[in-house]
C-alpha cells in the first residue's frame, strides 16, 4: 500500500518547526490504520483468496528496503521446483494507464508493455526473469488474471499492508542498520557468487538449489531495492544476538517519520529478512544474529540474513533497449574513476555510498524523486555537468536506466558505435543469502503445501 506521504525523501529530517504539525498528522494516520484493522477482524472488510499460493514481499518503511532483488531471489528458488510464477504489483509511478486492466506485463518472455505502462520496477521484473507479470492498483484482480493464465504461485509486491488479497507467507524486509550491534555475533562468509547458510540447519541440497536460483537471475536486483537503511550511517550494520529491534529517529508514523505501520506489525510476519549493505572490501563478511524477536511480544521470528552487493557494470544503450544490459565492466574497472551519479530512487545514499565503496570519486549526484521519469534534456543536462565537474564515467541504476527516453539511448548507442567504449554505465546489484537458507526454503515449502487442495 502507498500512502499519501511515500514520495518524501527520507534521507533527510523534516524541519523541527514541522515536528508538531506532522506529530499531528502521523497520530491520525495512526487512528485511521487502527481503524481498518479492527474493521477487518470484525469481518465488515475481508481478505480474498485465489487458487494457488500467495507469497507476500514487503517492509514497514516507505521507500527502498530490498524487496525487488529479494522477490527475483524468490523467483529463482521457485524456478528452481520446477514452477510457473507470477509477480503482482501495483506499478506506482506509471505514465500510461490502459482501460483494460490489470496490465499484463510479462508472460514469462519478457516485457509484452513499455515501461510507462508497467512502471519502473515491473518492467525491470520482466526484463530479468523469466516470470509472469502483472500491474493494477487493485492486486485481487491482477492475482486473479495471473491464476486464469496458469501460474503455480504469486509473489505479491509490496503487500505487507495490502490486506485485501489473503497470503499463504508473509516476508518482510528490515535494514540492519535498525538492528543493535553485540560482540556475541556470529561472523558467516560469502565468497564471490556462491550462496551459502551460515546455520546448522542448512544442507547441500539447499545451497545447491540456491546457486541455481542465483544462476537463472533471481540474485540480481536494481539499487531501489537495496538502498534502505545504508543512508543513515549512523548506526552499526550488524545486527544482535538477540535480533531485537533498535529504535531509530525516523522510527514514527508517517509523515513525521517513515514506518507504514507501527512496529507491533511485525507480529504478522511469517519470516523476518534483514538486509545488509557492507562496504568493500567487505562484501565478503558481515556479523549475524541468532534470532529475531518481535517488539511486541516474546514471539520468536525466524529470520534470514541476505547481503546486497554490486556485481559489476552494464553499458546503457544496449543495441536491444526492450532487453537487460549486459553486463561488460567488472567492478574494479570504476577504481581511481571520477563518475557522476544520476538516481531516482528513494535511497540515493545508498548508491552513493556503494559508489564510493568501490573506490570511485564522485563528483556529482543528480538524485531526482523516486519514481522520477527523467526527459532527455534532464539527462542530456546532466551529462554537461558531469563533464564540467571532470567526471569521465556516469553511473545509474538498473531502476533508472529502464526509464531512459528512446531518444536518448540511440544517442548513447550512436555514441556507442563511434567510440570502442561507452562511459555511461548502470551499476548492477543482487543479493544473496548468508544465513538461514534451509529455514527459507522450509518456509516456501509450507507456504505451497498448506495451499495445495
């Protein structure tokens, strides 16, 4: 569910002169989220189900939190059973809206829409995988349009407070900058590619399945997805033994802060997923918890740690532009570079930071609102002062790149033809699972056997 309020950067603090204007505002909307969710359990609003399992994706924060690059984890995991699946959103930020609805975005061969009609994140869905994808404000009838083309599952975008569609799980995504360090952590390491469960509980079979999923593109994710909670800074990124929450300012309903709901919600989760960014030359070790308790209550959350790192470089401007670049720089090829960065996603930070992580000097970041649709006279703009700034790379996000004007990528590709490199580039991301591997697959396995008739 989007709120009125989503598209307020949240890099930044509101003024203290709003703080009782807002305080205000956030206490109504907490009144009104009360509200719906008695009329709920009183049966005056109902949850609708549909014939094959439902699998939910969301976060309590607006913004990014890592949901795109989880769901394509998902994806690959579910490929990898042998099923047929579909992602439901509500494509927020479309330009175009058709009078048919729900849009049907992908079939499981890429985009069958352009990316206004789809929307940034379902386009770049479609365009990565190999799902089935649909877009409609009202995800019922986008799930029940999935089900008549015979998909096996649905993984439902962004649906932690989307209640009208009823789910077999329910994940949601926390930073783990919100979580508290401790020495009692335990250290697990990734290296390279692979996938790999830090618990005892993981077996063989369960980290092979993941390298598969890996491999047929569930891993990799647009940097909108992977920039919650890495702005801040201002906390450790490792979580605690115990995996309890750590209260941060921004910690208040929206608009005087950034949660959704209150964090008592939590106790609705079926699987808590929390999201590390480490910087390089870190990629390779984060700390890890040993569980996650609800704030609410003593209920124990089984958890699972995913780490979202860069993979490496696509040109912009591929001669293909219906298609994902592909990928043709490695990540130490942006060393010792200066690069101007353009974003329109809800963490710039984030990407920033990454940035620089891997050793790049920034010299300018034109970072839009999320969701932005740059023109080619944004872009074009952009390009001159990146140049009068003495960068000699420019960088965007997968999130971004798909929204570029048609015009513009045949510039960059008539560009492309005349030099032997390109120099504007998108920074490729995925995530991979660090710890609690077997409890997710055990959680999916349940998931589709407790639908199954």
């Amino acid at each position: 569910m989007r709120g009125p309020f989503d598209h307020i950067p949240r890099d930044e603090k509101p003024p203290a002169a709003w703080t009782p204007l807002l305080g205000a505002a956030a206490c109504a909307f907490g009144a009104a989220l009360a509200l719906r969710r008695l009329a709920y359990r009183c049966g005056v609003l109902s949850s609708r189900c549909v014939s094959v399992p439902v699998m939910s994706v969301g976060n309590l924060r607006v913004g990014g939190g890592g949901k795109t690059p989880f769901t394509r984890l998902l994806l690959g995991l579910l490929e990898a059973r042998g099923l047929k699946a579909a992602v439901v959103s509500r494509g927020y930020g479309r330009q175009k809206t058709r009078d048919m609805s729900p849009v049907i975005v992908a079939r499981g061969d890429g985009p069958l829409v352009d990316v206004a009609t789809a929307g940034d994140e379902p386009y770049l869905m479609a365009s990565t995988s190999r799902a089935f994808v649909a877009v409609d404000a009202d995800r019922v009838a986008a799930a029940q349009a999935m089900v008549e083309l015979g998909v096996d599952v649905i993984l439902l975008d962004d649906g932690f407070q989307n209640w009208r569609l009823a789910r077999d799980l329910d994940i949601v995504l926390l930073p783990a900058s919100s979580m508290e360090a401790s020495p009692e952590s335990r250290h697990a390491s990734i290296s390279g590619h692979a996938l790999a469960d830090a618990d005892a509980d993981a077996d063989a079979d369960d980290v092979a399945r993941s390298r598969s999923a890996s491999a047929s593109g569930a891993a990799s994710g647009p940097a909108s997805g992977s920039a919650s909670g890495a702005a801040s800074g201002s906390r450790s990124a490792s979580p605690s033994a115990s995996g309890v929450w750590a209260p941060a300012p921004s910690d208040h309903l929206l608009p005087l802060g950034s949660l959704r709901e209150p964090i008592q919600a939590l106790e609705r989760a079926d699987l808590i997923v929390v999201n590390h960014m480490p910087a390089r030359p870190h990629f390779d070790q984060i700390e890890l918890p040993a569980s996650f308790s609800s704030p609410a209550s003593a209920k124990s959350i089984p958890r699972i740690d995913v780490v979202t790192a860069p993979v490496g470089f696509a040109v912009v401007g591929p001669p293909d532009p219906s298609m994902s670049p592909r990928r043709t720089h490695a990540l130490s090829q942006i060393e010792g570079r200066r690069v101007a960065l353009f974003s329109a996603i809800a963490r710039p930070g984030a990407f920033e930071t990454m940035m620089t992580s891997l050793g790049a000097t920034v010299v300018l970041h034109r970072a839009l609102p999320d969701h932005a649709w740059p023109s080619c006279e944004i872009l074009e703009a952009f390009k001159r002062e990146g140049r009068a700034a003495g960068a000699t790379h420019f960088v965007t996000t997968e999130k971004d790149a798909v929204k570029f004007p048609e015009a513009f990528l045949r510039a960059q590709r008539n560009d492309l033809a005349a030099c032997a490199r390109g120099n504007f580039w998108c920074l490729e991301i995925e995530q991979r699972v660090v710890s609690g591997l077997a409890r997710l697959n055990a959680a999916i396995d349940r998931a589709l056997e407790a639908a199954t008739p």
